[in-house]
C-alpha cells in the first residue's frame, strides 16, 4: 500500500496567479526547474533536469489530467535509472485572497531501491522547499 508525501501550503496569491505560476513554462524556470518542452496537455510529455550544466537526474513525465485553473496530475519518473513511475498531482484550492497549494507525490516507493537521493525523505524535503520557500517567495513577491 502506497503512502503518499502530501505538502500543503497556503499563499498569499490569488488562484490565477498560483496557477499560471505552476504551468506556465516561462514562470516555472524562474522558480521550479527549466522545462522547454512542457505543454499543459493530456498525454504530452515534458523531460527535465536537475539546475546546473552537468544535466544530473533527468526527469521524464507525461501529463495525465488537466482541470484548467485547478488540478494537474502527472507521471514522474527516471528513464535512466528505473522504468516505473511514480505520480505527481498539484490541486489549487482558492480560499479568499489566498491560495492553498497542495501537492500529493504518490508510489514513492517505487524508487526506494534508487538510493537515498531518491528516498521518502529526500522527496519530502525536496517538495517542502520547493512549494515552501521557492513556489511561496514567487507568487507572493
């Protein structure tokens, strides 16, 4: 049975900015990570690597669901090192003036066997500053 990492966090950003900020690729290298390929568009698949020149860990993923404004899902996986994939869903929930982010990574486990850059531990601090610090810093400057 699988336990998936779950981060919430509320923002002080409307819906529509937290939003655009997640998807859109121009705002995501600014915060998250550089991905020129990336279509918000079910079955499209977008590839991406770690930051600096020496292009370690590259990510793959393919776009499961879209709801506009609310919620994507996605595949994330490692071609290089394993063939099973994990899923990754971002859902934005309005709450007035701000935004709850929540991100729910499941089948973690799945990588276990990847060494401890890939462990639970590793992804929950990863998600944590990513949409703690890097994704809240951006939408609320």
């Amino acid at each position: 049975m699988s336990h998936p990492i779950i981060i919430e966090q509320k923002v002080n950003a409307p819906a529509e900015k937290v939003w655009k900020a997640l998807t859109d690729k121009n705002e995501m290298k600014i915060w998250y990570f550089d991905i020129p390929d990336f279509i918000l568009e079910t079955g499209k698949v977008f590839n991406f690597y770690e930051p600096g020149d020496e292009r370690k860990y590259h990510h793959q993923a393919e776009i499961l669901e879209v709801i506009h404004g609310n919620k994507f899902k996605h595949t994330w996986y490692y071609p290089d090192f394993s063939d099973k994939k994990t899923t990754v869903i971002w859902e934005i929930l309005p709450e007035g003036d701000r935004t709850l982010i929540r991100l729910t990574h499941d089948d973690i486990d799945h990588f276990e066997d990847l060494g401890e850059n890939f462990s639970r531990e590793a992804f929950n601090e990863g998600w944590s500053g990513i949409i703690g610090q890097s994704l809240k810093s951006y939408v609320e400057a």
